[in-house]
C-alpha cells in the first residue's frame, strides 16, 4: 500500500512540474554581438567568387600538363594570379558584407581570464549570423582552398616520384648539331676570334630550354690546359647557365695588362661566380659550387661548328640536385 502512495505521489508530482511555466521562457536571447539581418546577395557572390577560384586553380593544373602549349609561362601566371585575387576578393566581401562588426571602447585588461577567452568565442560564433548557408559557404571555400593548394603543390608533383630530377638532365644538345648564333646562322670556326663572347644554341631546337643557350669563347692552344680533343683550334663551350643560382653567364673577363692581371674568365655578373674557359670551365672565384658544363665541339668539312655530344655533366644550379652525373640529350 505504501508503495503504490509513493507512486501516485511522484506522478503528481512530475505533472505539477510539467504544468510549471519556465520564468525564463519568454526572455531573449543573452548575446554579445547583435544579430545581423542576412545577406543572401552577398552570399551568392561569395559562392560564385569561390567558383572562380577553383575554375582558376583547375586551369592552373591544366595548362601545366600541357608542356607545348604556347606561351604556357604566361598563362600560368594569369590563372593562378586571378586566383589568388579573385579569392582575396572573397575575403573581403566577407569580411564588409557578411561578418557583422562592432566597436567597442573599453581598457585592455590586465590579466588574462577563461570567462574573456569563452566570450571571443562566442563573439566569433556569434558574428556570423548573417550567413543564412554556412555549411554551403564553408564547402566552397574548402573547396576553393583545397583546389588552389593541389594548383601549387602540381610543379613539384610533375618532377615525380621522390622527386626524380633525371628531367632537369636532358638538353637540345647531340651529337652533329650546328651551332647557330642569335640570328639562327650557323657559326663557322674561322669566325670565332680570341678575345670575344659568342652566344650560341642548338640548330632547329628551342632557345627557351634551359639547357640552350652555350657560351662560346677561343682560347689561344698554348693556353689550353684540359680537353684539348673537345675544343678544335681552340674553340670551346660552355653552358651559360651559372651552377651556382641558375642566372646567365654574360661577362668575358679579359686583361687588358697580361702580366698584372688574371686571365680571361667567363664571369657572372649576378654573384660573380668566375670560371675559367681554358681549364674545363673550373671555378676560380665566386660562390659557385662546380664547374661550368662544357659541350664538346667538332668541325665539319664546311668548317660549322657541331656539337660533338652532349654536356659532360648537368646543367643548372647546384641546389637542383645536380652535382653528380650527365646529361642526357
């Protein structure tokens, strides 16, 4: 019997409790920043810049992968700068149009509290009420973020696996290619003088390739130290690209007092990294860290200077990975 007045007691007891009113029902909200009217114009824009961005970031990835594609450089830059501005763009129409702001003047406090620190929080939280699709924006922008990062990270990917650097090997040059001058005329050996800079590159190739462009200079025979079989009458080349930061040898160092100053030298005018044309390209000044590649040279019987193979070690920089071995053509 007393179990059952138990019972009947705790149900009155649960409906008294349901029929009680929350006194604190009807109040509003306690909120640190005001709740801003929505923006779904804004909205759309930021979802359509977003859009942008990954169409941007997307024809990034697909021009790259199309290595013969005219002027591939340059529409490189135009799809991965507008990227980068129409995403700016994003940010900032966010930031004016969807993140509601307010000023407040009050002392900066002393000490730092967790009940400060719990009411950033809520101020963050709270300042996007404006966004009447978060979860479709935030999508967007991950995807628009995520796109742009796959967009950078392409270059280093196409080098392939653990970045495989044998591509960075190959050049124009083989072995009975002409040598041409800037105006693409063969050069004929009996028109290289001692004392002169001479720019060349491969016959029927690209200039654009890094491995090109070749300096060529005579050095007289008596002076002559290392490879004399590579360099006929005198005539030797060399890569103008400088193995310390990959900037363009330009500079023929000559004396013009013989028996004060040093000899001649290729000279790159960017660090001034020297080498020296009568020993193998050999660094003889400067920070670079191996020697200049030479190409070795023939003549034909029309006298035209060919290529009598290809460089005898890799061209470019030494931070690319290319201090040991050859270069393939």
């Amino acid at each position: 019997m007393s179990k059952l007045k138990d019972a009947l007691i705790a149900g009155l007891v649960l409906l008294a409790g349901k029929r009680r009113k929350d006194p604190y029902a009807n109040l509003p909200e306690q909120r640190i920043v005001e709740e801003g009217a929505p923006d779904r114009r804004a909205e759309n824009v930021v979802l359509v810049l977003f859009a942008v961005v990954v169409i941007c970031a997307v024809a990034f990835i697909v021009v790259y992968s199309f290595e013969s594609l005219a002027h591939q450089t340059q529409y490189l830059g135009l799809a991965i700068g507008l990227a980068f501005v129409v995403l700016a763009a994003a940010c900032i129409v966010i930031a004016t149009r969807l993140i509601v702001t307010e000023e407040l003047e009050e002392p900066y406090p002393d000490l730092e509290h967790p009940d400060e620190s719990d009411a950033v929080a809520e101020i963050v939280e709270e300042s996007g009420s404006r966004f009447t699709r978060k979860r479709l924006v935030r999508m967007a922008g991950l995807g628009a973020v995520g796109t742009l990062g796959a967009a950078l990270i392409t270059p280093a990917l196409s080098l392939g696996p653990a970045f495989n650097t044998d591509k960075l090997k190959w050049t124009p040059w083989r072995r009975g290619r002409r040598l041409v001058d800037d105006a693409g005329k063969p050069l004929l050996a009996s028109e290289i003088e001692e004392e002169s800079f001479y720019s060349a590159y491969p016959e029927g190739a690209d200039r654009e390739l890094m491995g090109s462009p070749i300096i060529v200079v005579r050095v007289p025979l008596d002076e002559l130290k290392t490879r004399h079989d590579w360099a006929p009458h005198g005539i030797v080349a060399f890569s103008k690209i400088c193995t310390h930061a990959g900037c363009a040898v330009t500079l023929y160092r000559k004396p013009t007092f013989a028996p004060t100053q040093p000899r001649p030298a290729l000279v790159c005018p960017c660090h001034y990294s020297t080498f020296d044309p009568a020993e193998g390209g050999k660094v003889i000044f400067g920070p670079a860290g191996r020697n200049l590649p030479q190409l070795p040279l023939t003549v034909d019987g029309k006298g035209y200077l060919r290529a009598a193979g290809t460089f005898n070690e890799p061209i470019g920089p030494s931070w690319w990975g290319v201090r040991r071995g050859r270069s393939v053509s």
